[in-house]
C-alpha cells in the first residue's frame, strides 16, 4: 500500500495546521510562538501517535501482517491509536495493559474493547519486562505471526514519520519544544531537523513529562541512527510535577486558561507540562529576544476523558 493511500484511508488531516497563538504571557516578551496543531490530524488517532505508527502499519500491511500486539498503561494514547488503526485495518489487536482494570475500565480500555482488541492485564513486576529479549522471544513463541511493536511505538521505524512534522514546516524556527515520555517524538525531530533544516540554528527542547534525568536522554540517544546530534537538542527536568500523570491545581488551571486564552485545548499529561514550562522559560528570559518559538501540540486529549 502506498503511504497516501494508507492516510486517505484512515482520513489522516495532514499537513497539520502551524498557527500563531498570543497568550499574554508571550506577547510582553517579543517572542513569536507557533504551535504545530498535530491535534487536530485526526478525532480519534492521538497525533504524535500517528506520526510514529505511519510507517510501522505500512509496513505491517505490506507483510499482510495479520495480528499486532503492543504495551501500555491504562490511559494509554498509544495503544487507543493503533488498537483504532487496527480495527480500521482488519488487524487483530492484543494490547499487554500495566495492571488490572478488568473490574473498572478506562474510557481507553471500553474504547478497545469496542474495537474488538485482545486486552491483557498484567502485574507491574511482568510489565517491567516489556522491552527484555527473552520475555519478547516468549511473546513471538506464543504467537508466532503477530508483530510486536513497543510501548509508546517509540521505534526507528517512528523516526521518519515525526520527521515529517519538520519537513511540512513551512520555516525554520529558533527553537522546537515537545513533550518526552518514551522519546521516539523528540528523536524523530532531532532527525528531522537534521533532514530538512539546518540544526545549528534551530535549538530542540524535549520537556520532560515524568522523573527521568538521564534515562531519557538515554531512550532518545538510542533511537537515534546517528549519534552526532547532541548539540542541537537537550532535555528540561523541571516540570514533570512529580512523575508521570502527575498534576496539581496549578497545572489543572494552568491548561483551562490557556484554553479560554488560545481557544486550544490542551490536557495535564503531556501538553499542559510542555506549554506550562515554555511560559515559565520565557517568564525567566531562557528565550533571547525576538526568538521565533515552535511547540507542537502533540493530541492527547482522550486520556483527559
Ligand atoms: C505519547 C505522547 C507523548 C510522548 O511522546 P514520546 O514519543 O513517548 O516521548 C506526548 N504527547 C502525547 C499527547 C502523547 O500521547
């Protein structure tokens, strides 16, 4: 199948839409702020989750692959993306859940269950093995034609598809911003930027959405094809709220007056800590300026039901 035919399919809305916002916070500093709507590509696939899976489900449908199996947590924006495209797709779905929700299923989880997905409860202690070699072998043994892809789908295949989000741009701009969780999204705009635009001037800041100094880095580096980039991107720590799906009112606020602000909705996960943390930069001078400002809004908004 060719890529354009797999987009029309689903009903993919690319290219996203690159708007300017001007929130009161922004406006007094001189800094120009886009946001790169990757929101709106689709009601129901969660933008960054799109970006990633692209190129992993045309290859899937190439090899008449007939059966996926994937990770994540109850909530999870990945696996409500691809458990959609699967059912969309004739795919079979097993998605492998961190914990047991089989007495009280998440929005997420009735959404699957009403896409016809396979839904595995596992411990947490089992759910650490995710990524390991050999409880994966054991996984491809139990079901020998299905395709695993990882948690988040933070693989190399996800790299060019995010990269994408760069080459749609239509100019370069100082800095990039995005949320980082499993780090294939800040990976594939490292290798985007490198593809399409020139990286000594445009500056990458992954905001990080949960407690992972180093480890992220770590994830990011290893997705990497080519290890030479470090010195266009690096990784804020400083608004994590505590870890992952953590929040407090200040946040919770925080995203309901940007809404009444932007008319943009955004949720406490992902998107409220990366738009929270670029007015607090920019509230600190972290931005020269004049400094023309890219975040992109990477969806999300599901698991705010
Ligand atoms: C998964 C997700 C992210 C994190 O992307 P990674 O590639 O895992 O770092 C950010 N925003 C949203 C809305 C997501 O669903």
């Amino acid at each position: 199948m060719k890529t354009k035919n797999l987009t029309t399919l689903l009903q993919i809305a690319t290219p996203s839409v690159e708007t300017i916002i001007q929130p009161d916070w922004a406006a007094k500093h001189g800094i120009t702020l886009t946001v790169k709507r990757d929101d709106l590509l689709h009601p129901v696939i969660s933008g960054n989750k799109w970006r990633k899976l692209k190129y992993a489900l045309l290859a899937a449908i190439e090899a008449n692959t007939k059966h996926i199996i994937s990770f994540g947590g109850g909530f999870s924006n990945h696996l409500h993306a691809l458990g959609f495209c699967c059912q969309q797709l004739n795919i079979q779905f097993t998605a492998i859940i961190r914990g047991d929700y089989s007495q009280n299923p998440s929005p997420m989880l009735q959404d699957l269950l009403n896409w016809n997905a396979n839904i595995q409860y596992v411990d947490r202690k089992t759910y650490q093995q995710r990524a390991e070699p050999d409880y994966l072998k054991m996984l491809q043994q139990q079901y020998p034609s299905a395709l695993l892809i990882p948690e988040g789908g933070s693989q190399l295949e996800a790299l060019q598809g995010v990269a994408e989000i760069v080459e749609e741009l239509s100019h370069s701009y100082d800095y990039v911003l995005a949320p980082v969780a499993s780090g294939g999204t800040l990976a594939g705009l490292i290798t985007g930027i490198s593809k399409y635009l020139e990286p000594i001037d445009c500056k990458i800041l992954g905001i990080a959405v949960l407690k992972g100094e180093g480890y992220l880095e770590q994830l990011v580096t290893d997705l990497l094809v080519k290890h030479d980039h470090s010195k266009s991107w690096q990784i804020n720590h400083d608004y994590h709220f505590g870890g992952y799906a953590k929040s407090n009112d200040n946040l919770a606020e925080f995203c309901r007056d940007f809404f009444q602000q932007t008319g943009i909705k955004i949720e406490p996960v992902y998107s409220g800590k990366l738009f929270f943390a670029l007015r607090e930069l920019i509230n600190k001078g972290y931005f020269p300026q004049k400094s023309r400002i890219l975040a992109l809004h990477t969806g999300g908004l599901q698991g705010a039901r």
